[in-house]
C-alpha cells in the first residue's frame, strides 16, 4: 500500500475518514494538519467508516492484535477480576456500563484503528483479517453463552 506523505513536515498521514475507495481525509500526527487526499486506485475498505463487529464482540483480544494494547491489558484485567467483585450492585452496573461504551467506541472506530496501526499488504488483507475477527468474536461469544447456560 503507498503511504501519504504530509506536504508540511513529510511524515506519514493517517487517515482520518473514506469518503470513497480512492478519496480519504488524513491527517498528520506531527503537525495536526489534515488533507483530502486522493488516489488513482482503490486504496481503501469500501467498508472502512462501518461498524467493526470484532473490535466490538472480543474487545480486548482485538485491542492487543490491533494497536490498543494497554486497552486490551485493561479490558482483561477488568474481566479476569470481575467475578471477585460480582456481588456488588454498582461495581456490576459500573464494569457492563464501561464495557458497553468502551465496545460500542471500538466497533464504530475499530476499523480506523486497525488501518492505521500497521501496514497492509492490500485492502482485501484487510478485509479478510477484520471479517476473522468478526467471525472469531461470533464464535467465542456463542460459546461462552452455551456454557454460560449449561453452567446454570
């Protein structure tokens, strides 16, 4: 994939929003600056400003696969403690609160995240990969309900 350079300080653009599969607003870190920028050829996901469904169903492995890891390590974290504190009211409603925000967040930004924190080889790796976690996250959630119900 060819990279956009900032045409004030030279350093790699990220995108910031597709307007189509050649066109994208993007945006220098260094400077703060931001640019349509246009390609000849598709350049990005058709599907790149649609929700993330991976990022959204197992947060916290997405995040560390993806760019937020000290989200990840946190979302684990709140995970592998949470049944030590399930028998407080607010501690429940104030973890699935958190948890539903900080989801409902990656899905809608997850692809953004994703395309940005690595290089893809093409736009179909990276719809392949995001589609993966989409299924994974299906699958591990279906999972955990079934033994979740057999469990009682």
């Amino acid at each position: 994939m060819e990279n956009a350079l900032c045409p004030e300080c030279g350093r790699k653009l990220l995108v910031d929003k597709c307007l189509s599969e050649t066109d994208a607003v993007m945006k220098c870190k260094h400077c703060e600056k931001t640019f349509n920028i246009s390609f000849d050829e598709k350049t990005f996901p058709a599907k790149f400003n649609s929700f993330n469904w991976g990022a959204f169903l197992i947060g916290w492995i997405w995040c560390l696969f993806n760019g937020k890891i000290w989200l990840g390590i946190l979302l684990f974290l709140m995970r592998f403690f949470y049944n030590d504190f399930n028998n407080i009211p607010h501690i429940v409603l104030a973890y699935f609160v958190f948890v539903l925000v900080i989801g409902i967040n990656l899905g809608r930004k997850g692809n953004k995240i994703a395309w940005n924190h690595k290089e893809w080889k093409s736009v179909e790796a990276f719809e392949k990969a995001q589609k993966s976690w989409m299924i994974a996250g299906i699958i591990i959630n279906v999972l955990v309900f079934v033994l979740a119900f057999i469990r009682g």
